[in-house]
C-alpha cells in the first residue's frame, strides 16, 4: 500500500476543488485526434498525463513495466501485473509529478493534455459484471413500493449480498449517448403485453469495483483477502427500464431492462488512494455467517451526486447520497462471489447496486426520488420529472474530502437520445 502524505504538492497547478490533486493519481486510457492510438494515462488538477510518454522518456524503467502496458487500449495489461508493481508504478508517478521533480515541467508539453482536450476510453475491457443489491434503504424503498411495506426487504436480504450477473458488452465510457430503449411491457390494467419505447427510463447511482487478480476456478476469497483482489473504484450508473424490469423479472431477475446500457467514468481511483475515507459500516443484525463476517473498517465515506440537466440547459441536483450507506461492503460481496468456486479474471466489473440514504433527497435513482411517479421532481424550466425523458443528461460525480484533502471520481454522464431508427 502507498498513501501519499496530505501535504505534498505537485509541480502542476491543482485548483482548488479539483477532483485529482497529487494524492489521487487514478488510472485511464485516452486518446487526442492528432494521436488517435490508446495510451494509459492519469489525472492531475486539469491535466491528463501520457504515460506512455514517461516510459519513452524511461522514467519507468526500475519497475520493468514492457512498453505494450501503456499503449493498451484498457487498463487490463496494467493490472495483471499485480498490486506489488501497480503501487510502485503508482508511487513513480507521484514522485514524478511532485515538487521534487519541477524540471520535467520544462518537458510537459510533451505528456500533460488539458482535459477537455482528450477523448477518455472506457478504462477497462470488462469480462464479466456482477450487479448487487446492497444499499439497504435502496432495497426497502423498492420492496416497500412493490410489495408490502411491513416486509419490505425479502428474507435472504440480510443474509446474502443478494446480486445477478449483467451484461458486459453494454458498458459504456461517460459521455455517450444513449439510445431510448424499446421492450415488452404489461400496462396497468391491461391483459395483454405490448411492445414500445420504455416510459420510465431511469438511473441508478452506483460504485463499481474492478478486479485487479484472477482466481481459477473452485478458488475463494476471503473478506480478508478481497482487498488484494479489487484494483480501484469507478462510478457507474447502471440505466434501467422500470416497465420494462417489472414485467420480466420474475423469475429469474433482471433482463432487457438492465442489459440496454450502463455508464462507467473514466477514472479508476485506487483503494490506496481511498485509504484515508474508510468508516465503519452499518451495523449487521442478525449476525452474518461466518465467510461473510469481515475485520476492520471497510466503507468508504465518498460523497454522491446526481443531477439532471435538460435540453434546454437547466440543471437539478436530484439525489446527495454517500457509498458509506452500504449495508455489505466489497469484501463481503466478493467473498459471496467467489464463496461457491466462481472465478474472477482482471478486468471483471462489480457494482455496489443503487444507493441511497437514508433521508428523501439521498435517494439513488427516480424510482424512489418521485416514490414510483406519485412525487414528481420539478425542474427549474417549469418542467417535471417521474423518470428520465430524451434529451435529459444524467451527470453523476463523487468525492471524499477530510482534513483539506478531497479525492474525486470524474463523472459518468449520458446523455438520453430518442429511439434509434
Ligand atoms: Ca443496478
């Protein structure tokens, strides 16, 4: 593990706020028009920086890293070489971009871009992607809307990291589009299914992890181990179709209303940088069973955002929640993953499913925001939202913050596009 001491500062200007001072350094892979070829990359303030550059520039050459590394187009090569070279790798580059080192200044032309102008890639090529259901709030509204509110949260829930497996090929970088999606629905009061575009189109506000070690097959890993396991965390908003979702669910879970898309940020934070943010959980009750129970501290105190900005430019914070809420933490959730023999591979995505807090207004998706369509969200132009209409960008961010130091996630942000033709 490497922390990078609170008062260091980089010989890059960091404005205050940003999201990537010097103690951040989270990982990337980005392109510019005039050099259309992936390269990994990191963040400081406004600026990305080229990797691969450093490493022409041989300022990688101690860790033995092969050159193909950074001019990968996912940050899986990177990874598979282990939490042992990934810190050191990590460490080079803070040592590089401090103070210590002000003469590579004169060199940066060569590797900072500002951000705005780069094209940022989906970070990893994701194998497979877990989604769970962990944020107890987030479980009981939907149990208290759907079914019984005296028994909002079905048996298993607090006994399993309940999850599904999703669907890979649909993750998306920040900044597509999305396409309306059409499916089969089964109208109030109708006796016949039919077919259209998806009136209730939604987000879900999430964390994912990603994996950094495979396992073979009949492998486990502990709750004491998983942190060895998980590369970083990324925010990701996992897009639903609620009418769609309604109707097909039972009785294996959730299909076509959650296959269409999900949107990932760009940046990769690593559990080192998130470190100084651990909090304690929520409290378990009743006790969970042995392989689930866990040591330590293992939530992360990371503050969330969800607004929506229309059209026409007006914009709404809709949901302020935080990842500490999470009734089971990554550790828990990857030991239930693996605790049959499932194996892992790098790059597999695991998200925290949607969360909220505990007050309206931490809520993590429309859903429960506008309590199934009975309280409307109004916007600013006069507007109102139930769920997510064409043309609405949905923008998610987080950071943590304490003692002076704030660590930030970027964005993911889609846009709704109409149906496509
Ligand atoms: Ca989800």
């Amino acid at each position: 593990m490497y922390i990078v001491p609170n008062h260091l500062e980089s010989w890059v200007e960091v404005p205050a706020g940003s999201d990537f001072p010097i103690q951040n350094i989270p990982f990337g892979v980005f392109k510019t028009t005039s050099n259309p070829s992936p390269r990994i990359c990191t963040a400081i303030g406004d600026y990305v920086v080229d990797l691969a550059i450093l490493s022409d520039m041989s300022l990688f050459d101690d860790l033995d890293i092969a050159p193909d590394v950074f001019r990968a187009d996912s940050l899986n090569p990177l990874m598979s070489l282990g939490k042992d070279v990934n810190t050191a790798f990590r460490k080079r580059i803070v040592e590089l971009l401090s103070k210590d080192n002000e003469e590579l200044k004169e060199q940066s032309w060569h590797f900072l871009h500002p951000m705005e102008k780069v094209e940022m890639l989906l970070p990893v090529k994701v194998g497979d992607y877990t989604d769970f259901y962990s944020s107890m709030e987030h479980a009981r509204n939907v149990g208290t809307m759907f079914r019984d509110p005296n028994n909002a949260l079905l048996p298993n829930w607090k006994h399993i990291p309940v999850g599904y497996h999703g669907r890979a090929s649909s993750i998306i970088v920040s900044g597509q589009d999305i396409h309306r999606p059409c499916g089969q629905t089964m109208p109030l009061n109708a006796d016949a299914p039919v077919y259209g575009p998806t009136a209730r189109l939604d987000f879900e506000l999430e964390m994912a992890f990603v994996i950094g070690q495979h396992t073979e097959l009949g492998d486990t890993i502990s709750t004491g181990e998983a942190e060895n396991y998980i590369f970083g965390l990324s925010l990701f908003n996992d897009w639903s179709a609620r009418d769609i979702q309604k109707w097909e669910y039972v009785p294996l879970g959730p299909f076509l209303g959650k296959n269409f898309a999900s949107t990932m940020a760009p940046w990769i934070v690593t559990l080192d940088a998130l470190e100084p943010f651990r909090v304690k959980g929520p409290e378990q009750d009743p006790p969970v069973l042995p392989y689930l129970q866990y040591e330590g501290d293992k939530n992360y105190n990371i503050h969330l955002s969800v607004e929506i900005e229309t059209e026409s430019g007006d914009k709404k914070v809709v949901c302020e929640s935080n990842f500490k809420y999470m009734y089971w933490n990554m550790a828990q959730q990857l030991a239930h993953h693996t605790v049959n023999g499932c194996n892992v591979n790098v790059g597999d995505v695991c998200a925290s499913g949607t969360i909220s807090g505990p007050e309206p207004g931490s809520f993590g998706s429309m859903l429960e925001i506008a309590w199934k369509g009975t309280k409307p969200v109004q916007m600013p132009d006069g507007t109102e939202r139930k769920f997510i209409h064409d043309g609405d960008t949905v923008r998610m961010t987080g950071h943590c913050e304490k003692d002076g130091m704030r660590i930030g996630f970027g964005e993911a942000t889609a846009k709704v596009i109409p149906v496509k033709k």
